[in-house]
C-alpha cells in the first residue's frame, strides 16, 4: 500500500495547500521526526506544501533504503533552493544519472591527485594544526569563542585543495565568507528555507531570512569565480595545481559536449560543495568534542594519558599513531554519534517504483533517512543518550565498528569526504589535547543545545584554554 498521508491514528491533520508543513518542530525537527517513527513505524510519510516525502527511520530501514537498495534511492530529488542557487547546474550534492557519476569520479580522482588519503595530507594537516595551536597560545588566560578559530584550520585544508592555497586567520575576506558559509548552511535548514522548498513560486516575492541566505550564496559563488579567473590567468596545462586547475584542464576535454558537466559555471559549483562539506561538518564535530570533553573531565583526562603515553610531548601525532590510541579514537566516534553533525542527511529519490517496510513507493517519491533515529536507535545502543566511549571498544579495550554508525550517511550518495574527515579529526583533536587542557567558565555550563540547519551546530559558547 502507498503512503498517502502520515500513519493511521496520528492526530495531525494536513492542511490544504500546505499539508503538514507546521506540524514539524522547527527547533528539532530531527527529534520530532524520530518520535514518529518510534510511535507510528519506522515508514512514514508528510505533505510538505503540495509534495509528499517518506521518512525512513531506525537503523534497520535506512540500511534497506540507503544500503540494500543503494541504486534505486541514489538520485536527489527536485529542489527549488538548489535550482536557484546552481543557476541550471547541479554540482556535487545535486546532480543526479550519468553527470553525478562523472563529477563525483572525478572529483575523488583530482582530490586522490592533491592528497587524499597520502602522506602528504596528512603534512598539509599537521602544519596547519602549528598555525592552530598558536592561535591557540594567544588565547591563554582568558575565555574565547573557538568556533572562529577551529573553522579557519579545517577549511584551509580543503581550501589547498580546491584553490591550492590557504588563508591567514586574519583575512578579512576569508572570514566574511566563513560567516555567510555558516549562516547560509542554517538558513537553508530552518523553517525559512523549507517553506522555500514547499511554496518557491509565493516566497520568492516574499521577504525572509531565505533571500539572505541566496545572496550569501551568491558572494560565495562571487568569491569562488574570482579565484577561477585567477587561476585561468596562469594555467599550465601541464602542471595543474589544484582541483580548479585540473576542472579548467577538463573542460578542454573534446570528448565533452557543450551541454556536458564540464562547464565553467559548474566549477564554481562544485567548489562552492566543496568548500561547504569540507568546513562546516569537521569543524562543528571539534566543537561538539569540546563541549563533551569539557562537560566530562575524566574522559578528557584519559584521552591525555593515552596521548602521553603512546605520543609524548615532544612530536606531533600522525596517522601511524591511530591504531595505538583505541581510547582516544573511540572518543572522537563518540562525539561523531552524540553530536548529532547532520541529524536528517541529504534527500534521495527513488528512481522506480520499489517497496519499503511494506509499503509501495512510486518513482519519483522523495524519501529522507533521519539519522538522528539511527544514531540513537536504542535497539543498537547501550545507552544511547548518554555519551558513553565504551560503545566503541570491546572488552579488551580495543576499538570496535558498529554498523549502526552512520555520521557519514550510507550507500551510494555516502559523504565522499568520509576519508579526509577522520583524517582531520583525528590528527586536530590529539593535537588540541596534547598541547591544551580545556574547561568552561568558572560558575558556567556550556549547553547541550544545538541550532539545526543543515547540520546541527552548538550554540555560540566560551571556553578556557590551558597549556599542559
């Protein structure tokens, strides 16, 4: 049987025209929706404005949806906020058929090309953490935001990537578009950018925090084009230095038709993913690993007696040092569950009529996986709410997998920067707790209480830096 609406018994009500849009909390739209699956099955659909999307909850369904039936729900579905910021391209994220499989191919080509997954990445991190750590120095005796600092240091590693260069902390330009990146991110998750999605025709003639978010996306894309040009400037074919060089040098391809993904507009799209995926997960991820550490100083003391002891002080930590700190990396898997970073994960589509839970899903149907529901799913972990290490390591104290951790989603649409970011993570959060003791204010407690856009971010907070 087809969804047609949510699930016998529920006692909301769609509106006409604008279905069921209200009934979503949206402060947490990521708990709400795993409430429902838990009460009405983990298959369920909503009218959103005049379209329909299914909700997959609990690890079992979305390992059948994302995994078990990886091709068929591998397409995105139609989106009027991606329509308008991509200008008739699709990028990275929203392409879809032949064209996503040719940009995705080639991206993780031209990023394997620059250093993904090499040693020398791993250099790239590992100097930029230097520049970290003195920021770090500076803040020394006093409290500070570290979400300004933390976004500086993990976008300059895709940024050499990308544009082949990275930015000083105190670039004003680079820190207004760090600004409109986070700021767009949350707008385009928030009750504004999905009445976007819903009603694109009434709101586009209307005034909201959604024609802040376009134009914030548009000086990113402004930004991006000049780097473009720059590059076009002194291009060597020959010699190509980053992942703009090496797009330009494709395009020239004549194998590629005039119609073909290849096309300027779509590099500066593709950049713009990018530069989105390759800051703001990783870096909200160590902010979150701060709140935890700080709010659990027993966990942040074992994690530095595991780095003493296998590390030192006297080096900085790389990868080789990784299958020696069970603990440490188990920590860091921990705040990736409970931090919660993308709490309703991409939007699929299925590509042909199929069945799930039961139920009959048409082509074309929109389906999202809540990840929040399989992060938490108390069916596959001990305690689920509570942040618990142990959920990572095995009775002998080494570091175990669970098929249930998803931070990165599943499937064929699976983050394609999975490599890169436990790189990052790993080598920025031992290099914090080798050189720093972190703590909270005195007489303060940090929240436990995030903004969800895109992603799901702590809120704005102060912290206390300490060398060891």
């Amino acid at each position: 049987m087809w969804l047609y609406s949510l699930l016998p018994g529920l006692d909301l009500k769609a509106v006409p025209f604008l279905g069921n849009i209200f009934n979503i909390d949206t402060k947490k739209p990521h708990i709400y929706l795993t409430k429902l699956g838990d009460v009405y099955g983990n298959v369920f659909s909503m009218s959103l404005g005049r379209d329909k999307m299914v909700f997959v909850t609990g690890y079992k369904m979305v390992k059948e949806a994302l995994v078990n039936q990886a091709e068929t729900f591998a397409s995105r579905p139609h989106s009027p906020i991606s329509e308008r910021v991509y200008k008739g391209y699709s990028g990275l994220f929203m392409s879809n058929g032949l064209p996503w499989k040719k940009l995705r191919r080639f991206t993780l080509s031209t990023l394997r090309t620059f250093g993904l997954g090499k040693n020398s990445m791993e250099r790239v991190i590992c100097e930029e953490i230097r520049y970290l750590q003195e920021e770090m120095e500076k803040e020394i005796g006093g409290a500070f935001y570290p979400a300004a600092i933390l976004n500086n240091a993990v976008s300059n590693i895709i940024c050499q990537m990308v544009f082949g260069k990275r930015f000083d902390y105190g670039d004003h330009k680079f820190q207004t578009m760090l600004k409109y990146l986070n700021e767009a991110i949350r707008i385009e998750g928030s009750p504004w950018g999905r009445l976007y999605e819903a009603f694109p025709m009434l709101m586009e003639h209307l005034p909201g925090s959604h024609n802040t978010m376009f134009n914030q996306y548009k000086i990113l894309g402004e930004f991006i084009q000049e780097d473009v040009e720059r590059h076009k400037q002194n291009l060597d074919p020959s010699n190509p230095r980053d992942y703009i060089d090496t797009f330009l040098i494709e395009m020239e391809n004549p194998q590629h038709s005039k119609e073909d993904v290849f096309q300027e507009t779509n590099l500066v799209m593709c950049c713009l993913d990018l530069f989105l995926a390759g800051t703001e997960t990783t870096s909200t991820t160590l902010l979150w690993a701060l709140i935890f550490l700080i709010k659990h100083p027993e966990i942040q003391g074992k994690v530095q007696a595991e780095i003493d002891r296998v590390i030192g002080q006297s080096r900085q930590p790389n990868m080789s040092d990784r299958p020696n700190m069970p603990y440490t990396d188990a920590v860091i898997h921990e705040t990736q569950r409970m931090g919660n970073i993308v709490p309703l994960n991409g939007p699929r589509m299925a590509s042909k009529d199929t069945t799930l839970g039961g139920y009959f899903i048409p082509k074309g149907t929109a389906l999202m996986a809540v990840l929040t529901s399989v992060l938490f799913d108390k069916t596959e972990w001990e305690t689920p709410h509570t942040f618990n290490p142990g959920h990572f390591l095995d009775q002998d104290g080494k570091l175990k997998g669970r098929e249930a951790f998803l931070p990165f989603s599943a499937g064929k649409r699976m983050c394609l920067g999975e490599g890169l970011a436990r790189m990052e993570l790993f080598l920025f959060f031992t290099s914090l707790f080798q050189k720093f003791s972190f703590s909270a204010q005195d007489g303060l407690e940090l929240s436990m209480e995030g903004t969800v856009g895109a992603t799901l971010t702590p809120l704005p907070f102060k912290i206390c830096v300490k060398a060891r």
